[in-house]
C-alpha cells in the first residue's frame, strides 16, 4: 500500500512525540508499505517566528533575535540527541545551518525595517526547515533512508499569493516525478506549508497549510491513503463537552466534511481535502496516541445509515445582522453592495438567509464584528438603499448535516418538530440546494439543548439506526 | 376624516370607470371627508408613449407621432364628453396644449435622434397630463371644486435618478404647504408617477410609482387613510387559482406585506408601502366594483390570529443555483465576488442561503436567467474561488407569511412535517431573522400541492382559527 | 476650370452682398466655369442662436424665442424679395418650415432645461439652413440651376465630437459621388459649417468651420481651385495698421499659411488648409469687393523670392511664464505635469521655449490667463519639481515667417542684429526645426517697431528684392 | 573660516590621494578653519555595489559575494594601512563590522530573491559605510579629532523617494544642531550621497548626491563657503577638447551654472546647487591636484564683464524632432498628449521650441531615443491630432550662456551673425525668458565650428573683454 502520512505539530513536538511518529512509520515501512511523510514545524514555533518578524520589522531593537535563535537551537537539538545519536552531528549542522540563515533575514529585515510578503512567507517557513532535519535523522537511526525536501523541491507549485498561496495543477505531476522514485528507496520527509510559485520564491499556504500539503503530496504520488495523524480518534458525531455520549464516525463523506467544517475545523479544514475530493484519495484522520484504532475515513460515498441527520456542528458567540427595506426588492445591487461593504471591513458570513420576498436579508457573523458590520452598512441606511439594519447578539447557529438528506422526505419537519416540543424557539434557517445540511440559529441559552435534543432525535451516540 | 384616494389605470379609463370613480370621491365629499385624489393615466397609454419615444429616438420616422396624437385626443376628448359636458371645453384647450406639447418634444427627439433620460421621463408622463383634467372635469360637473397638480407642484421632490427617482425628506413638508390649504376648499387632482428635483426637473418614479405618489401624498397631508383603489377586494391568504378557497385578510401589518411581496405586487408593491410604514398611516387596498367592501387594511399591528401563519406565496418557473467550493470558507471577498459578478448581468436574486459550513451558496433566481448566472459566475471557477456551480430548473419556491411566526416555537416542525407527510422534498429553506417568512424550494411539480398543504394545515380558509 | 467658391457671412449678409456674390458666381457660371457653392450663416445669426440656446437651456422663460423667430424670418425674407422675387415664395415656404424646426427644439430645450451637446449643433447649424434658400433663389432668378445641400447631404463625415467634429477621410469620396454630378446641371449651394457622423446625427466642425467645408468640398471635387471670398484682397506681409506700406503677397505656401496662422487667422484658419495641404489644391484668398484682383494663392510651393523673410505677425497683450528649477533637470515627467496642470486649466500655450539647460521652461500665454496659469503651476512649486514660477506681462510676440529661411545662413544674425541696431531688446526666441519661423518675444513697447524694424531690414513693401 | 570640504572618489580611492585629502584638511584646520567633511565611497565601489545587488536579486547564484567583499576589504584596508597605521585597528574592525552587515543583506536579498527599493538604497550606500572610518583614521593619525556620522545621522531629512531622495526643509536645522557643536572639537567626517526618512530608513540622494549632501551639510552649518574638491581647476569656458585655448572662469552666478548644466554636469550638478542658491552659500570648485588654485566661486552675482556670454556648452550626439499639424492649434490639450507620450516612454527632452504659430513644436532628444520618440507620438497621428512626426539625426545642440545677456540689445544678432559670417545654418533656436541661455542646433559637423566661431566672437580665451 502506498500512504501518505502527516504528522502535526503535536506528533513532532519532543522526543517522546518523535519517537511514537517513527514508530509508527517503521511499522508501515517494515510491512512493506510505501510511505512519504510531511511534517509540521514544532508546536509553537511558527507563532514564534511571526511574533520575531513583526518586533524586527518596526525596528526597536534587535535584541530578541539572539534569544531566540538559541531556544530554537536547544529544542531541535535536545529531541535530536534523543531520538537520533547516531546522526545527530550532521543533522545539527544542517540545523546551525539554518539558524544562521534564520538571524541572517531577521538581521535584514532589521537593518531595513522593511517586512515585505516575500521576506515574511520566507521566515515562517523556518519552523519547518529547522523540524525536518530531526525527523530525518530519527527515521534513519531506525535504519531508514529519509531524503528532506522544502514543500517547493517537493514539487508544490503556487500561486503568488504570498501568506495565502494556491497549489497550481502542475504541481500533480511535478510530485509524481520527484517523490514517486524515492519511495522505493525510502522514506521522503517533506516540509508541509509551504511551496514555490514558477520563479521558485517560496510560498506559504495559509490556515491549515500542512494538511494541504499532505493532502497535495499524496494525490501526487497516487497514494492509497492520505492519513493525517492527529490527537484524537478521528471526526465525531458532535461536540463531547456539549454530547457526552458522541461517538466517532467511521466513514465521512467529502461532502459531509465540508459541511461539518466549523466543527470539524479543528481536525481538518475542508480547504485541505479538496485535492483529494476532486480525485477521490481517501483520507484517514487518525489518531498517533491510539494507533491501532481506525479512525475516520472521509471517502466519496461513506457507509449507508438509515439516519439522514449525521452529525451536528455548533457555533457558539455568533449574532445576526438583519437588513431591510423595500427599495431592495428587485435591485441586482443591492446584495452587492452589502457584501462589498462587508468584504471592505473584513467582515466574514457564516450563515446568509434571504426569503423569497428579497425585503429582507439576515447574516450570521462573529459576534465580535457586530460593531463594525452596522457601521459598515450605514452608508446604505443613509443613501435610502436600505430602512434599516438591525443585530442580535446572544445566538448561537446550528447546522445537521448529513449527505442522505438529499431527496429524503419530512427532515426539516422532523427537525423543527424535536426543537419545537422542546421548547426551543428558530430564529433563522438556512438549507442550501445541496440538502446536507440545515443551518439554523437559535438563542444562545438554547444552543446546547438544541444539539443535545437533536443528537437524542436521531440517536446519534449508537452506533446505527437499525 | 382626511383621505388620500389613489385611483389607478382601469379606474380611469373610460366615462364608466370614471363615473364610478367621481361617485366614490362625490360620497365622500358629501359626507364632510376631506379628499386628495391621486390618478395613474388611463391604461395602456404609458406604454404607447415609451414606444413611440423608442420609435422616433431611433430615428426611422414621425409616421407614429400623428396617429398617437390623434388616438390620444380621440380617447381623452371621449371620456370628457361623457362625464364633463358642462366643462369639456376648457378641459379640452388644455388637453390640445399638452398635446401640442408632446407633439414638440416628440419631433425634437426625432430631430436629435437622441432621447436623453430626462427627454425620456418628459414623454412618458403625459399620460398623466392629459387624463388629470378629464378626472377634474368630472368632478366639477359633480360640482366640486379640483384644482390640478402635477407631481412636482403637489411638492413630491426627488433625486434625480430618471426613471426611477425616490422622494427627498422634504417633499413631506412641502406636500403639506401647497395640498392641506387646499383641502377644505376642494378636491385636489394630482398626477401620480412624477416628482422634480430640487431644480424642477420632472422625474418619474419607477415601477408602481402611482402607488408611490399616494402614499408621498397622504403622509404630506396626514391623512387619516390612504385608499389604493383598485379591481380586488383586496390581500388574499394565496392565489385563489392555486387554492379556490383562499380567502381576503381583513389586516395585514406593513411587515406582512413586504414578506408579502411577489404575491402581492399585483396589488401593491412594498416599495410604496414605505412612506407609510415610516409614518404609521394606515393603507387600505379597496375595489371600485365593490365599493362598500372594506377591502384589506395595511397598519402597524394586525388583529391578533393565533394561526402564525397567515398568508402563502408562491412563485413558479424559478431555478435554484448553487456555488460550491471549500476556498471559499473564511473568505469575506467571495460573497462580494458572487453577487458582483450577478449584479453586472443584471440578474435578481430572490432567495439565498448559506449555511454554516461556507462551503456552499445556494440561490433562486428567475429561470429565464439561469444560462446567463451560471455564465457570469464561470470567471470565479476559472480563478479558482469556487469549485462548481450548479443550477436545477424545475423548481418553484414558496413562502409562508406571518408575523406571529415571530417567537413562535414549533412553527418550521409543523410546516415541514405537514410537507413531508404529504410527500413534498424540500429542497433549500430559508428564514430570516425578522421570523415573519419561511421560504423554501421544492419541485415544480410539487409546488401547487405545498400551498394547498399549508394551506389546509393552518385552515386559511376559515375567517379565523378558534 | 472646376471651382469651389466660399462666401463667409458678411458676402452673403444683405441683398446688396448676396447680389454682388450671385454675380460673381453667375459670371464664371456662364463662361463655363463649374461651381459650387459653400455659404456661411447671415453675420451674427450663429452667436444669436449660440445665445437663445443658452438661454432656453437655464429655464429662466421661453420669451426670447418668438423675437428671434420674428426677426430671423425678416432678415431672410428682406433679402430673399430683394435678390429673388420670381422665386421668393417657393424658397420663404422653405424658410418657414425651418423656422418652425428651430422653434420647435428651442422649446422642447425649454421644456427639459436640457441642451446636449448634439442638440446645441442641431440648433446652431439653422444659420446656415435658413440662409442657403436665400442664396439658391437668388441663383435660380439669374437662371442658375441651384440644388441646396447640407454639409452631411454634401458628404462630409465627421467624428462625433461635437461642436469641433473632424472630417472622416471617406468624406471625399462621398462628396466626389454626391456632387460631381451635380455641376454639369448647375451651381449645388452648401451650407457650411457641418456634417454628418456616420450614424447620420448633425455636427458642427467648430472655428472656421466654414472654411474647412468649403476645401474639404473643394478636395472633393477635385476643384482646380478652391477660393475663399473675404472682404480684403489677400494675405499681406504684416498687419497694415502697423506698417501702412505692408503689402498684398501674390502667393504663400501651405507651410507659410500655417506659420502665419496667427496674423492670418482673420483671412484663413490653418486647420482649415489641412485637407488641400495633402491633395496639392490651391486655395486663393479673394475680395468680393475687388474680384478683379488676383488675391493671394496657397500652393505648395510659392514664387522664389531672394527675400528669406516674407511675413511679419504680431501678438500683442500676451505674458511670458518662466519656470525653473534644477530638480527638473533629466526628468522626462516634469515637460508632462507642467503641461498637464496648464491643459487642466484651459490655457493655451503661444511660445514654447526650453534651452538645452532644461533648468527653465518659458511660455508665452494671453495676458488673461497669466493669474490662472501661475496658480495652475503652483503645485509642482509646492511638491518640489519646479523652483519657481515668474511671469512677465507687458510683452509682445513677433514671428518672421519664410519658408526660404530653412537652410539659408545667417537669418538669425540679420534679424537680431537688426533689432540690435533699433536697440530692441529680444526676450525670448523660439525657431523650430521647420525653420520657417523665427519667433520671439519683446516688450510690448518695443512690438510695433520691431516689426517695423524688420518690415524695412527685408524691404517687404517692394515687389520684388532684385 | 568655517568650510565644508566635499571629496568626491577620485579624491579618496588610494593611499595616496587621501594622503593629499588629509593634507588640505589639516592645513585649513592647523590655520584655525572650522572644516566639516563629506566624502563619497571609493571611485567604482558603487557601481560595484549596484551590480552585485541586481546579481542576487535575479537569483542566479551567490558566487560574487564573496569576491566582492574580499576586494573591497582588501582596497580600504590597504589605504588604511598606509595613511594611518596607528589607527588602523579600530578602522578595521568597524570596516570588518560592515563588511558582515552588507554580506548580511546581500545574503538575504539572495534567499528572498527580492531587491526592494529601501534594500537596494541600503546596499549601495556601503561605498561611503566603508571609506568614511578610512578617512577619519587618516585624520586621526594626524592628530584631528574625527567622529563619522552617515547622512541621516548628520541630519539630512529626506522624502522618501528611494533612490532619489529630496531633502526636507527642516534638514537644515537638524544639521546646524548636530554638527555645529562638532566644529570646535574636531573635523566632522559625514558619508554623502544618502540620508533618512523621518521614519529613518535610509535613502539615497540620486545622481551627484554627494555633492547635494556637500551643500545640505555647508548650508546646514552657515558655511563661510562649500568647497567642492575634484581632480579640474574649476569651470571653464568651454570644453578645451572643442578650443585648447579655453580657459577657467573665475566666478559664475548660480544662474550661469544651471545654464551650464550640460556641459557643467562633469563638475557641478545644477541640482546640488539649489539650496546654496537660496541661502546665498559661495561654492568653490577646486582641484585636489592643484590647491593653491583658487578655483571657479559660485555666487550669486558674478564678477562683471563686457562680454555677455560667457561659456559655451556642446552637446553632440542629439536629434531634433518636429511634431506638425493645424489641429494642434490653439488646443491647450495638445502638448500635454506630446509630452505625457515622451514621459511614459522615458524619454528625456533637452530643448523644445513652439513658434508663435503653434503649428509645430521641435525638440532635442538623444540620438538613441529617435525610434522611440517617433513611436510614441505615431498614435497622435493616427487619432489626427498631429499632422506628423518628423526626426533630423545627425546634429549638435550649442548654447552660449552669461547673465549678461539679459537686457543686453543685439547678443542674437552678434551671435547668429558670427555663426553666418562662419557659413553655419542654424536649425533650431530657443532662448527663455532668464535670457542667460541662447541655444540652438546646427549639423552635427556644424557643431565644433560654432563653437569655435563663438568663443573666439567673444574672445573668450582672454582674461578680460577690455
């Protein structure tokens, strides 16, 4: 079987981490499988490397860079001599290596008080460049081959977005011809969150990056599986502190991943899984504490389940903007403008819902930006565009997801019925066309019992409906 | 009591229909009510003027102008005869001088080849111009006392957007100066449709812009009631052809018949309604064929009913379109780049919903425009923002209407289940936060059986709910 | 020989002009000379409707119009009966339905408040509309065959830039088309001043417009010659009221008409020249008054003369604008912002003069605009490019135009040295590449003499320098 | 005497010529003169620099790194160890310190692939970093005290226009603060050619720039005068390659040096000499070569002299173009279409000459940017605005400059006489309202021969005209 394994920042934090991360590979590899691994920078570290770029850039001083740089020596280093004696010397060079060139841009940026996206996508990739020479070197004292490459010599191509990058399609065929020979030989070890773009600067690949570059590198190299090993067992039915009896689900859908992606957020961003979603790579979220257990495998289609309703995600301290008038009604513009306004602040929807009569359209946001979203729509109230905007804050939103809702009959019924004999009132739905997934929004006092009530209603915490 | 009268195109149309009319506001004179009377043209003759300014503005001849000309006399001078004969003379001079009038402007634009928008807004309001002085004939030969006023003069200010201009503050102030004084003398005539800008310019004032005028009017004078009178006994729980038994509501509050909307335009579009809404005058929507019939009250609080449902619309031939993609989650940019990218194909919206996942975007539209939105839409795939977009014809969405829905719990369980237990899939739900609408989508072929569900399950058809 | 011949306004003002201009015409008519005919408008008739135009536009009243009316038809009846009685009724009919036109768009102005640049050429065009019948009747009575044209029937395409349209180059083929076969049958009469765009709409060719129809019809022609009909005898060597001996020159060519656009302006615009420039037709300045005289011909290449030095022109009451600055120097974009600020502002620049220092720009400007143009620079002062800005105003400019200077040596020295010897001092001077122009800058005490001065050094009042 | 010395890098590239430099120094400070210094990098260490930046940047490889700081290590160590021994030591350690600071830089600009402007001013400002603590050792070991401060700590405020820094008005007082104080303790060593934001990133001060720095600083500390050492006697008549018998000029004014800009440029850039002329600060030109020559003094009013011109400058090489049309007549738009073309193109214009006729503008550009030029403008033609666009190659650009002229009757004749006593056509001739300059243009074979034929007109080889 060929894998592709992604080990967090949790999995390559110290030498204990380390080694149940190696272990784990040379199962696999001992077996006969083909493994890449991709790896995170150290937990913390990339924090780190921001917080430095931002202090050098505005120019106080430089005295934070020495610190530093000897703390990222130590950390590297201790798990080294940990995990690989045997290959620790040349590994630390490689990682003195590094450091210098680490203080080297910082002392650059210093002396020029100038952070360009360029300069910075370069120093946060450092938390990589400085964890992958360990991994490595742990992989070899198990009597591995393990070859280090940045994201980009892995054959990530990106687009120029620096912070932020896309992976261009080339890329499939850049991985398969530089990773693919070298799985015969070993175990490739490559630095996840970054790439190149076509003049080969370096790239980062913005929130959940690593993930992404998993997910990229193992749809390159046609693996089998792509398995992101993370802490926990694999992707719930809902949130334990909200469920206690939550279960983890076997299979997931790419489309259900999607759709729990707030929730689910936390184990895997949706952004990341769509490389492997438009090939149809399966992926596991698996857990390096309990290794023998499955996990969640998210597949085109996941197993059958007479229960329509899946899993349910919410999201606490969220308010609803509501905006009306009658002049909206039948103008084109309109919307346009509201979300032109919205984008202008960065102010980020997370729920849109607009009935047929158009005089009316209410948003969900994080209740922090309620502020700054009315202020940002004021312009509209004063041009007469709209009457008026008005917000509630103590919400919560809910969403059941599930891809057999599609077609199935008395869902919203079903649903709306459980929430409304317990008592608890709706203040806003949304369903999209694509039918796996009811979105609604209820007062934030009532947002546990309305998860709890429905994970009773459809019995999620067995393990099926029969 | 002090009454706006608002008299449309078919209530002015022939001697007949403005016999009726001039009997109603003569009733009411008599009874000691102070009357302002606002009329439309006589039907149909707007839209000849928009196409012969179409005609001559492209320039191929004046052939049409004589002819328009003379049918214009022919049918105004008709009706004058018929209800004024001791007045028809000097209603007639004024009539010839204001088709001399648009006879100038006519060969001016054919002269240029050139039809500005405020040539435009000229031409198209002397439908108004000419039928004003047959209504106020009429009601001098009634022997009242109807001093004429075109918008502008009766003190409705506007921007100066042609075509489509919306009142200033002022104009409420300005309205009450120049119609109250002449209230007790008489009943003033005023064009609808039209205002100026603060420079005089005329303007019109866009879709049911009579109706707008009307309620401008009433508010300016502080009117006790605004009268839109009209050929139906008024607001009616649903189209009557969907459901035989559907029933006039006796109220509606001004939220109601925003939510309201697609169904009722055909009586009264909310645009106009918000004049109103602002000032609290109550707005009744009356027959002339049916005088003595109270008709439906629009006012700030309806009569208390304890179905929370109260009204269903619905709207065929629409199609739903959906927006997919996981880069799009977290992005405030993208909803801005969606409904841009609609806004300049001139597309309307009329139900959106997104929910909690961000990952998909679902709309309705018009089904006509469906090739066009999924054209528009195609540069964000190009760029990678969204992954599809997919679009589903046969569709038609309904709404159901109701201010008490407002808190009530259990209200979407019961309107769902009923859906389901009568086999309806519904497709894509919205509900805003105003809770006063439930809108939702479900086949074309179901769409009439989900009204008459609804319909049945809240006993619409009964006066009331005990 | 085919002929284009050109009556400006005062040859075509009263019946006593229009009877001197149909002989004229009737003269080469019946030696066998093909004509035709470009007219202007009766003198001021084009500034009385510029004005009205204006007028109706700001709304104040519409009482200006009927005047107008009343006195245009006099004015052109007057002489029609005069020049034209067998024929006046015929051509009076005409007259009037123009009349009716002109009131016509004058009111619907009126009525919108609005007057378009298309709707301000339509209108200032009815000059020449309303004159052309007059001269064709005069015509006909002398029993001339005389079709009447307007200037976009005649074939002149323009541009749609209004009020200053430019001649399309397949103008010459559709007057070759339309007009040629119209002089073996008689004398086509012309309006000038205006064409068509090619969707039909009217133009107006802007200053001199006159002038340029009549060599853009002559070139269409294929006229041996093209005249224009003036009130003096020709272009001269410098202004008469300067130098009282200045004398008729019997042949300039198109280089030297352009050189001296300024002085020569008041016989013949440059702009105008253009068209016969690039066919090689010679255009002659000739005086109604004396048409015996030969006049001055414009040809390609005029009589030899050893005289290098043909003309002399004076600008008085102009200023002189210096700019200076070191940081301008090597800077391509401080040539585009000083002129950029200047064009925002609508000056004109005369004199342009920039020595190879580049530290210092000099202008020559009108008096008038010396205030606006030293506040339109100030901001390139502010912002550092320029150091300062310095104007001089009791200046005049004088050019020595010859287009036999280009090669010869010494001019410069004979002219200064001349001017030396006067004891003028030259404040500026300015000789391009063409070197057909010596022009400089003097105070405005000095000017007269100047010109005197080098009147005498080149002995211009002689025939011949032999 | 309080003076501020300026030695530009021929006079601090060896052993010994800062041997020669030192000892102009100590004799003025031995003789009680306040001295402030300012020197430029080592001759060709900044283009050096330059080069090796853009290398980097483009990513090709690092390999000149090293190379580069070796030499430039070993040419500053070399002269330090020649011109002061004792001293040497500490120079060399902070050389050493820079040496790793712009290895530093280069080293990241390579990893980023990034050359920003505010980078690429750093980088080349390391010519002065590393000739400044030479110089100051030099001092030093011959007993000055001699503190080092780069531009900005010297308090040179500029904007922020990298690469092309102006100075602040508040520079002066920023310096006057800081060095003054300096003066009677030592011989203040300052590093040209760059300065601070206000945010104090370094810039540089573009072409001369240390000679800009040179009179900021001399202005700054109330200069008696600003000496400017370079390797000529001073500013001469003409180019003594053109006329052996040229000869030094004693003083000129500030006028007459941005006049001579030209020709000039090779001693004085006129853009240095702006703020001496606004605070009236004489600047002396003297050669390092010969210091007991007193040099050409800039001042305001120059010596007087009967000869009204005074220098003349050549420029060969050039091209006249003639851009003709009537359209372009008495249209404020036209020259700023000519002149925004020329900019966006980077061309630069070094005369310009419009006659009064308007009809033509001719310009002098390099030979190089014919092509260009003419493509620039070839879309005027085609829009119709210009006629056409004309270029003579092969010509030379003179001009004879002195205050004097001003006012003074019959220099042009005396001049454009001589020229056509010597059989020269002049083609071009622009002289600006300063009238301290008349240029023209003759052939290029012309060009030595006019010049000759001036100086000799004007006996310029003599010392004086009596």
């Amino acid at each position: 079987m060929r894998l592709l394994m992604k080990f967090g920042g949790t999995s390559v934090a110290d030498a204990e981490s380390v080694g149940r991360t190696v272990a784990i590979i040379g199962r696999h590899h001992v077996a006969g499988d083909e493994v890449a691994v991709v790896i995170s920078a150290q937990r913390g570290v990339t924090d780190q490397l921001i917080t430095i770029a931002g202090e050098v850039a505005s120019g106080t001083s430089t005295d934070g860079i020495d610190p530093l740089i000897q703390s990222l020596r130590l950390r590297h280093v201790r798990v080294l001599d940990a995990v690989a004696p045997d290959f620790a010397e040349d590994a630390a060079t490689v990682i003195e290596e590094r450091l210098d060139a680490l203080r080297n841009i910082l002392q650059a940026v210093y002396n020029l008080r100038e952070l360009t996206p360029r300069s910075r996508d370069y120093i946060i990739t450092f938390g990589e460049r400085l964890n992958a020479p360990v991994v490595a070197a742990a992989l070899r004292q198990k009597g591995m081959n393990a070859p280090v490459l940045d994201g980009g010599e892995a054959g990530i191509l990106t687009t120029d977005h620096h912070g932020e990058a896309i992976a261009l399609p080339e890329s499939e065929e850049m991985i398969s011809g530089r990773i693919v020979p070298m799985l015969s030989r070993g175990v490739p070890v490559i630095m996840g969150f970054m790439g190149y773009t076509r003049e080969g600067i370096v790239t980062t690949l913005g929130r959940s990056g690593s993930d992404y570059s998993a997910v990229l590198i193992g749809c390159g190299i046609d693996a089998d599986e792509i398995w992101i090993w993370t802490d926990v067992d694999g992707i719930m039915t809902t949130d334990p502190r909200l469920v206690p009896s939550a279960r983890v689900l076997q299979s997931v859908s790419y489309l259900e991943i999607m759709e729990l992606s707030f929730f689910g957020a936390k184990v895997m961003h949706p952004r990341s899984i769509e490389p492997a979603m438009r090939k149809g790579t399966p992926v596991r979220v698996k857990n390096t504490f309990n290794p023998s257990f499955e996990g969640t495998r998210i597949v085109r289609h996941a197993e059958k389940d007479r229960r329509v309703v899946k899993a349910l995600t919410y999201i606490g301290n969220v308010a609803t903007v509501a905006i009306c008038g009658a002049q909206m009604i039948g103008r084109p513009g309109v919307a346009r403008a509201i979300f032109s306004a919205l984008a202008d602040h960065e102010i980020n929807v997370m729920m849109i819902s607009q009935g047929s009569s158009e005089a009316n359209i209410s948003l969900v946001i994080e209740e922090s930006q309620v502020g700054c979203a009315v202020e940002a729509l004021q312009p509209l109230v004063s041009q007469g565009v709209v009457r008026e905007v008005t917000a509630n804050r103590d919400v919560a939103a809910v969403a059941a997801v599930g891809a057999g809702m599609a077609g199935a009959k008395g869902t919203g019924g079903r649903i709306f019925s459980a929430l409304g004999r317990g008592g608890i009132n709706v203040m806003m739905i949304s369903q999209g066309s694509s039918e796996a997934n009811i979105s609604f929004v209820v007062s934030q006092e009532d947002g546990p019992k309305a998860v709890q009530t429905l994970h009773e209603e459809y019995r999620l915490s067995e393990e099926s409906d029969d």
